[in-house]
C-alpha cells in the first residue's frame, strides 16, 4: 500500500513553536484530591502534562487529561498517574480525553475521523466545521460541537488571529456499516501527529 500525498502545506511549518499557541493565552489545570482527613484538596496547578505541535506547527494540542476503563480508579492517584504517563494516540480505547488545540490563523485541517464521541466546544476564535457531505456550520466561542465518528475538517475563519478549542473525547462501540460503507480511523495528513493509530 502506497503512502497518502500528503498537502504540500504541511511540508512548510507553520507558526506555532509550543502550547499556548502564539497569541494565544496560557491556560492552568486544578486537580482535585483527599488530604490525610478525607477532605477535598488542590494539587500544584499546571498547564497540563502532554502537548505536541499538530499539522507541523499549524497547531498545537494539550492533552489536559485521560482516563482508562469505564469506571475511573481515583484510589491511591491511580488515575493521575495514568493521565501522566501514557500519551495517547488519538483518542483512548475503552477511555476518556480531553484534549486543547489552539489553532494558527486561517488554518484548516485535512477531513479526518475519529471513531470516538466528541464534544467540541470554542474557546477562543470563530471556526467553520464542515462534514463529509459539505454541510457546514460557523461555530462561535461557547458553541458545542457533538460528533458522533462523522468525518468532519475545521476551519479557523480568522485570517489574522489564533483559535482555541476544547475537545472531550469519549470511546464507541464499532460502527455497523451504513449502505457497504465501513467507518473507521481516517488521518490523512494528520497521520504524523498520531502514529499509534491506523
């Protein structure tokens, strides 16, 4: 099998160096835990434990959590350590992730999937989504997205600013095929950012 032609618009990088994103703010994470006497106490604050450039610095992502399993371990910080160890691919089988991507101006991702449901809701900026069928949808800050495995590509619509989303990622049982079409994982140009999936 033949690798996929990539964009020649990826193969120039684009402007992001880090999280935040250039023009972008940096953000803080709380984490909640027990002291000694069972009582709800703050964890040292942070801006999250995994980032890494997307579409070769058209974006950045921060992976601000994960979660394995349907019911989540909170006992002994099994969770936290699991959240900070492991770098997840796309999305987490038989898990949870939320995951923040800020967005370089005028920016436009490749049609991917996801065989997840995802609630993406903007942070910052105005985005075009659009779906495999051409519907599309202008989506402004506190907007939610539910995605339901569709194939789909975002659209920063600022010519000259950056944009942030804020996506929940939650595993789905496999899809049945709808008129012998089959869904799966579709990457395309974003295959680099996320190796360990196919």
């Amino acid at each position: 099998m033949s690798a996929p032609a990539f964009d020649p618009l990826y193969a120039t990088p684009g402007p992001f160096t880090g999280f935040p994103g250039k023009g972008l703010p940096d953000i803080r994470r709380y984490i909640t835990t027990h002291n000694a006497q069972g009582e709800g106490v703050f964890l040292p604050s942070d801006n999250g434990d995994n980032k890494a450039l997307m579409a070769n610095g058209r974006g950045v992502q921060n992976v601000l959590y994960t979660t394995k399993g349907a019911a989540v371990d909170l006992n002994g910080e099994a969770d936290i350590a699991w959240a900070r160890d492991n770098k997840p691919g796309l999305h987490v089988p038989d898990g949870t992730l939320v995951r923040m991507i800020d967005f370089a101006p005028g920016v436009e991702s490749p049609m991917h999937r996801a065989m997840s449901l995802d609630y993406g809701t903007v942070v910052e900026g105005e985005f075009e989504v659009e779906l495999d069928s051409g519907e599309k949808r202008t989506m402004r800050p506190g907007d939610v997205l539910v995605q339901r495995a569709t194939a789909h590509k975002w659209r920063n619509l600022s010519p000259d600013k950056p944009g942030r989303m804020l996506f929940v990622l939650l595993d789905c049982k496999p899809m049945e095929p709808i008129n012998g079409k089959e869904f799966k994982i579709e990457l395309n140009e974003l295959q680099p950012d996320f190796p360990t999936n196919h």
